[in-house]
C-alpha cells in the first residue's frame, strides 16, 4: 500500500489545482452504461476508487479509450455479462451505484455486497427498497444480490427512507430510462448529485427540479452520447483549507468551486479559519486566528454533520485536526458512521487533547503541539485528516497503508510538495 515520510513544521505557500470530483466522477462513469453512444468525460481524478471502476466497467463489456490522464471515451454499446467481480467490489463502495445502469440496461445485475472505508455499518436497503417500487426482484443468497426487471422498470412515486447520496444517484440512474414518470422525494442533493443530474440530462434524460430534495423524472427510451467535464473536488478544496490553516501557511486554490463551501466556511469560521474568493479561486491567508468561537454565553460550541447543504460527514475528520490546533473547546458529532471517530486515537498518541464520548461524539480542547508519529490510514478522509496532523507536526510522522488515501485523493503527496511540504512516498 505504501507509506508516507512527512517532516512537519513547514508552512504551505503558492497555488494548487483540486482535482475532478470522485463523487461525481464515479456514478457518471457507471451512468455511462445507460447508453449505447460514445460519452468523453474530462477531469477524472486519478485515485484509486476510479482504477477499480475503471477495471469493473472493463468486465461487463464497456470499450473504454484513456485519452489523457483525465480523459476517458467509453461507449457501452455490447455488454458482455451482467455479473460483478466480488473481487472487485470488495475494494469500492461506489460498486453498487452500477445497479440502476445495469438494470436498465441489461434487465439484471448480480451485485457482490460493496466494500470501501469501515466506518461502520454502511446500509444498502434504502437502495433496494427504492429499486423494489421500480419493479426489481431482489434476492440474496451466497453473499450476492440478484436483481432482475421481469417485466421492465415502470416509474415509480419513490420516497427514501434516508437522504442517502448513493440511494438517491442508483435511483436517479433507474428512473431515467423507466417507462412513465417518477417522482424521488428526500432525495440527496450534494453537489455530486447535481452534477450527475446535468450530466444525464446532457444525454438526452428529462431530469427537473435538480438541487432540490424532490426530483421529477420523465423516463426516455434511451440516451444519446456526449462530452462533459467534471467539477473541482469541494472535499479537497476545503482539505487544502485546511492544510494551510493548522501550517499556518498562505496558499491559493485555483477553479475551486467557492459556491460548494457556503457551509464549510461556516463552520470553519467557528474555529478560527477564514478564506478569501476572487473569480472561483480560493486565497487562505496566512495569520488565521484559529479560535473556537463559543456559542451565546460562553457555551462550548457543537459542529454536527448533516445531509447537504449542511456540513457533510466527509470532512468531520478534517474539521477534528483543525481543531487541536485552535484556542477553546469544542464538540463535534457524526450521527452517520459508528466508527468515524475511532482514528482520534492515533492524534491522541501525537499529543491532541481529544476525549472521545462514544462512538459519535468527541470533545477536543486546543491548541495542542502534536508530535511526529508512526501513523496508519483507516480510510480515505481520517488518512487526510492523519496527513494534515503530520505537516502541522514537530518532527517526523509516517503514514503506512497510504493507499486508502491514494483511492480519494489524487497524487496528494506530489501536490504538497509543490507547496512547499517535505514529504516523501515509499512503495512497498
């Protein structure tokens, strides 16, 4: 997997690029399928999650054509089978977002369950639930999902039973192309989600209401093909934010996409941290006050993740580093994932004062002087939230198991370097 060697204490100066965002990037490479035309899609980032991808679509029979280094053209005009690797799965989580495609596509889909981070217990009913008002058949046995459309996918009046951003883009994929309207009410409505909405529409889908929690969809008979270029990554946009804040360093972050971060500014400000915006681009200023604002009487303030637009749980790992570097107290809290907060351990053996309540709950107290530490990478996000401890750090830190985050962020190593970050990669 690998392993990172970072000497902290420097500061971060100059400019960066955000790469193309993995969470758009994967369910339009699996909506791809949806059609039998040629699709160019530019800025995909090169992480790990997209090669497994790569690879998956590879398998069923897509023909796809590596342009540059993030340009694909794909056209699914013969697929092969309509049985996915478990192998495969195993590695990704975004392996079910090829559900709805292949269904409405092939009729079925034998589906392995999904991997991805272990941040606990990832449920998959809601996408089933909504798949079964589609009229999906939906059978488990020897640890594979059997899907099948007997008689075809009519449109459906779906409600979700959790804003999930997954469930809501497998059931946009599935409306699409269903006969009739469909109606998907507390429906996700990140950004991603948006994207993948305009992307459809670009092939020729009949998609309304798009960034709202309710979305109406006439169903075609089939898309056509097209270019489309995806959007900046907002979770390392506001990662790079961070990175300069706890180094304490000034740093510029081009085509960044400030209307994404209306929240994270938000919050970020609550500890101390500020930014500025001039034409898309993000300039972090060096000096930041990093001090926790405290709520009306001095109370200790509570940062809480929510479905968009409120603070996305994707960067609670982030929002945690931070806050050892910042004057006060103060709570944050993941409803979402039981094992979120299990990676605090690791900031605790480099000094952070952090108490963690339960599984969803942790209190950090600041500023702390974190000392340099052998590291090792849970997931994509706390192995982010690892590195930027490492560069805020005095002395040398290593982070082993790297390529969790080599499958969310692209080159992350190469991009602080040129910032100016000494850090260097071993392979195993």
């Amino acid at each position: 997997m690998g392993t990172l060697i970072i000497e902290g204490g420097h500061r971060l100066q100059g400019e960066v690029t955000p790469s193309g965002n993995k969470n758009a990037a994967l369910p339009m490479l699996c909506a791809c399928i949806l059609s039998e035309e040629e699709i160019t899609l530019h800025n995909i980032p090169a992480i790990g999650d997209v090669k497994t991808m790569h690879d998956l679509l590879s398998s069923l029979g897509v023909d796809i054509e590596i342009l540059g280094p993030h340009s694909w053209r794909l056209r699914a005009r013969q697929l092969s089978n309509a049985v996915l690797d478990p192998d495969l799965c195993r590695n990704i989580r975004a392996s079910i977002l090829l559900a709805g495609p292949m269904l409405g596509r092939m009729g079925e889909i034998q589906l392995p369950p999904p991997g991805g981070d272990v941040i606990g217990r990832r449920r998959v009913d809601t996408h089933f639930l909504a798949l079964k008002d589609f009229g999906v058949e939906v059978t488990y046995s020897g640890r594979v999902f059997k899907l099948s459309a007997p008689d075809g996918l009519h449109g459906a009046n779906i409600l979700l039973d959790e804003a999930s951003v997954t469930a809501t883009e497998n059931t946009i994929a599935t409306a699409v192309t269903a006969k009739g309207h469909s109606t998907i009410r507390n429906a996700a409505s990140e950004p991603h989600v948006q994207e993948l909405c305009h992307f459809l529409n670009h092939l020729g889908a009949k998609i309304e209401n798009i960034g709202s929690n309710t979305l109406h969809i006439d169903g075609v008979e089939r898309l056509g093909g097209g270019e489309f270029t995806i959007g900046p990554d907002y979770l390392e946009v506001a990662s790079f934010i961070g990175a300069a804040a706890v180094t304490g360093g000034s740093i510029t972050i081009r085509n960044a996409a400030p209307e994404h971060l209306d929240m994270v500014k938000m919050v970020f400000g609550r500890l101390g941290v500020t930014w500025e915006v001039n034409n898309g681009d993000i300039t972090v200023p060096q000096g930041q006050l990093l001090e926790i604002v405290p709520d009306l009487g001095g109370a200790i303030p509570q940062i809480s993740v929510m479905p968009w637009p409120a603070f996305p749980t994707d960067l609670m790992s982030i929002a945690i580093v931070l806050a050892t570097q910042c004057k006060g107290t103060v709570l944050f809290h993941d409803w979402m994932y039981p094992s979120r907060m299990f990676f605090t351990d690791k900031l605790l053996s480099m000094g952070a004062r952090i108490t963690l309540c339960d599984p969803h709950r942790c209190i950090v107290s600041g500023p702390n002087r974190l000392i340099g530490e052998y590291l090792d990478s849970p997931d994509i996000r706390a192995g982010m939230a690892l590195l930027l401890a490492a560069l805020s750090a005095e002395g040398t830190s290593q982070i082993s198991n790297i390529g969790q985050i080599d499958r969310g962020y692209e080159r992350i190593d190469e991009k602080l370097s040129k910032l100016g970050a000494v850090i260097k990669r071993l392979e195993d």
